[in-house]
C-alpha cells in the first residue's frame, strides 16, 4: 500500500511538472509564436535567397512599398521611393534590423496562434503611418547628406514621415557598400537606433529647468562679450550679443548665456530635467527600441557650461527629441510615436483599432506654454517666417561641434501648433554646418508639402 502511495506522488508531481511546462511553453507560444513561425530558417516562408516570400508593405495612402510575387519580393516602382523607403521597409538580406520585413515578419505572414502563418499564397498585409511622398520629399531635401528626417502626429503618435540616410536602392546593393565611407551606416535607421551631440537643441531643456527654478529669470539680463570663461574652460559662443534678456538669448542662441545658467542650475537640476524630458529613456515603436540618449553630470563647471548649451559629451536619440518637442505642444504629454497603421492576417481579417498612448508628463503644463512662445519667437525674429509659408511653427536650431576638422552636424526641431496639423518634427544633418541654414531648410521643404500641398 506505501509503495503505490509513493508512486501515486510521484505521478502527481510529474503531472504537475508537466502542466507547468505545458503552461510556460504556450504562454512562450503566444508570446513569441510569430517570431519563431516567421524565421529566415522557415523555408516555407522565405525563399533560396533569404527573401521573405509573403505579404504585403503599404504606406498609409495604400500605395504598395513591398510585396511578394511568384515567390519573390518586389518594392516599388521608383528607385527614388525605394530609397527614401528603405529604413521602414527594410531590405532584402535583413541587414536592417528594423526594416518591417524583418521587424514586423509575422504580420506580413498572416500568422496568428490557431492558424499559424499561411504562407506566400495568403500572407497579410502591414499598412505603414508614413506617406512615401513625404519620405520621397524628405531624401530628396537631405541632397545626400547622411543624416534624419522624422514627423510625426503629436496627439494621434503616427510617424508620417522617416527617413534615414545614407540609402541605397534595394533591388541594386551597392558592390562597395561594406567599405566605401560613402555608404557608411546605410543599414542603420539613425531616427531609432542612434545618438548624437544636440548642440544647441538642447538649450530647449536647460531654458525649461531656468523658467521653473530661477525665479527672476524673465527680468534679467546677460551681456555676451562672444565667450565665457568658467574656470578652466573658455565657452565660445557664436558672436558677440550684447546686453539681452532670456527671450533673446534664446533666439541668438547664446553659449555665453546658456553655459551661465547651466552653471547656475547645477548639475542635479539639469540631469532632472533632462531624465524628465524624456532625452535618456527608450521609446519602444510597436516594438523597435530606441536608442537611449546619455549625459555626463559628473563635470566641473566648465564642462558643465558646455553640458548646459548641448555640447561636452551629451548625446541625444532624434526620436526622443521630437517626442519631447511633441510634448511641449501638447502641454506636457505628447502621443508615444507607432509605425503600424493596421494589419490584415492571411484570412483577410483586420487588426483592432489602435488607441493612443500618451507619454509621463515631460515638461509641466505652464511652461509648455512658454516655451513654446520662446520657440516661435525663434522663428519670427531669426530664422525667418517667411522660411515657412502659413505655419504658425516653433522651432529651435543647433549646430553641434562634433571634432577638430569636421564640419558641425546641423539640428532643427520643433512643431506646428495647427489643429489640423499637429506635427511634431527632428531633422538632422551630419555635418552640415549651421543649423538653421540647412537643417532648417530641409524642415521647410519638408512641412511645406505637408501643409500647403504638392504643386499642380
């Protein structure tokens, strides 16, 4: 009789251990199921060549970006397209790791857990937020400058527009693409998955940190004489500004002044107001993790009057950027940023409707609203409205020293307060030179085909 006790417990525990792993295994299932069903090693859905030979890419206009026929993968018919397409399509041979072929493979297949993926014959279809006419605007406004360009819908999260380059034609890789500088960073999409010096964009957020934690900052003035010294550093600043209050300062751009606050401020109180602007946090894009910007607090003051106007060893992620300038618009909270407009599986069944997710306040209510008037007079009294035709638009500029020798990247970011277009935006160009002049340019180009239209 004991011995058929013990082996009735026995069986007990193997059937509890076995229930448990039946439980494990299907939530694993559910979990990752399409990540596994939609492997390059799954022969049923890829081709001799690595190509996945199922579903279906559009933009949010339904024109087709990438599809599969006959077990081969097409894009589109215009290489320029293609190009300027390239970093949310993805390519041929997955070397862009978030490209949708290759991030978003189990919704091109159709799969879904009780089905599993149907194939090439019924894969599904993945509708994009971009527009591929306003990507097409935005490379094309680049002139072949590596760099970003990315809008985006501030109260709804849809990307409209984005873009990274270098770029290249995916049905014509070029043959030195592995060691010609060229084309050096062409599989990464630098709005995601990279960081740089902000330069002066960043005076946005140690402007934020002065508006609430000194209290005279809107009586006061600074004398720029074109540089500052702070004990062993010099802050060179762009010219010689003179007597001017915070709103001019601001518009000049002024190192001089900024290194001053920031000093002022301290270490502990930038690195608050940077972790709450959001600049050192992920953003996950339907699943793609951003990259996560970094700062140094550990400074003297003299680094630290660098760290305050965007420079010493500050590295910021352009998306995180154009969500915190999305959050000023919007009063603090913007929408977190989605690429997946909606889905089709392979039975022909559409997705859910996608609900808006607002980020953690990244800037207090009040001084949203003043910034943002500090940021359209940016606009009105030195880059110019006439730049941006019927857009009531607030922006800041930047031009970050990156190194001895090379020219500075060139950073314009900010959004359009417009009810019909509430639109959020970052453009960065790798060592284009001043930021207004040229990032600033391609902003405009950009924003003038999303308001105003295409010409006739």
């Amino acid at each position: 009789m004991k011995k058929i006790e013990n082996r009735a417990v026995v069986c007990l525990l193997l059937a509890v251990v076995l229930a448990v792993g039946m439980g494990f295994f299907l939530l694993r299932y559910l979990a990752r199921g399409g990540d596994w069903a939609s492997s390059a090693f799954n022969r049923h859905l890829y081709n001799s060549q690595g190509q996945l030979t199922a579903g279906t890419v559009l933009d949010r206009d339904g024109d087709v970006l990438s599809s599969a026929e006959n077990g081969e993968r097409t894009y589109y018919d215009s290489e320029a397209v293609r190009k300027a397409t390239l970093h949310a399509v993805g390519d041929l041979q997955g070397n862009i790791g978030a490209g949708a072929l290759n991030a978003f493979a189990d919704r091109l297949t159709g799969w879904n857990p009780i089905n599993g993926a149907f194939g090439a014959d019924r894969g599904g279809e993945l509708t994009l937020t971009i527009d591929a006419r306003y990507n097409y605007e935005a490379y094309q406004a680049l002139n072949g400058h590596a760099g970003t360009v990315a809008v985006y819908n501030y109260k709804t999260g849809e990307i409209l527009c984005m873009v990274s380059a270098p770029s290249y034609d995916p049905l014509h890789v070029p043959e030195d693409i592995e060691t010609n500088d060229r084309w050096k960073g062409a599989y990464v999409n630098r709005f995601l998955s990279s960081v740089f010096t902000p330069g002066s964009v960043y005076k946005t957020v140690t402007l934020a940190a002065a508006l609430e934690t000194i209290p005279d900052l809107e009586n006061r003035t600074w004398d720029c004489a074109g540089s500052l010294r702070i004990g062993e550093e010099t802050v060179v600043c762009s010219g010689v500004h003179g007597e001017q209050d915070i709103a001019a300062a601001f518009a000049n751009s002024c190192n001089a002044a900024f290194a001053g606050i920031a000093v002022e401020l301290g270490a502990d109180t930038l690195r608050k107001y940077t972790e709450k602007a959001g600049l050192t946090a992920s953003y996950s894009v339907d699943g793609l993790a951003a990259a996560r910007g970094s700062f140094d607090w550990d400074l003297t003051e003299g680094r630290l009057g660098w760290a305050g106007v965007g420079q010493d060893k500050d590295l910021v992620n352009p998306c995180a950027l154009m969500v915190y300038m999305g959050a000023i618009a919007n009063g603090g909270r913007a929408a977190e940023p989605y690429l997946i407009l909606k889905t089709k599986n392979g039975l022909g069944f559409p997705s859910l409707p996608r609900w808006t997710r607002k980020t953690a306040a990244l800037i207090d209510a009040g001084t949203a609203e003043t910034l943002a008037e500090f940021l359209a007079g940016n606009v009105e009294k030195t880059y110019g409205t006439g730049r941006f035709p019927n857009m009531d638009l607030c922006a800041k500029s930047g031009t970050a020293e990156v190194g001895e020798g090379q020219s500075p990247h060139a950073w314009f970011a900010g959004f359009l307060r417009n009810e019909d277009a509430p639109y959020a935006f970052v453009v960065l160009v790798e060592n284009g030179g001043g930021g207004s002049s040229t990032a600033g340019t391609v902003a405009g180009k950009v924003l003038d085909v999303m308001v105003n239209g295409y010409e006739k």
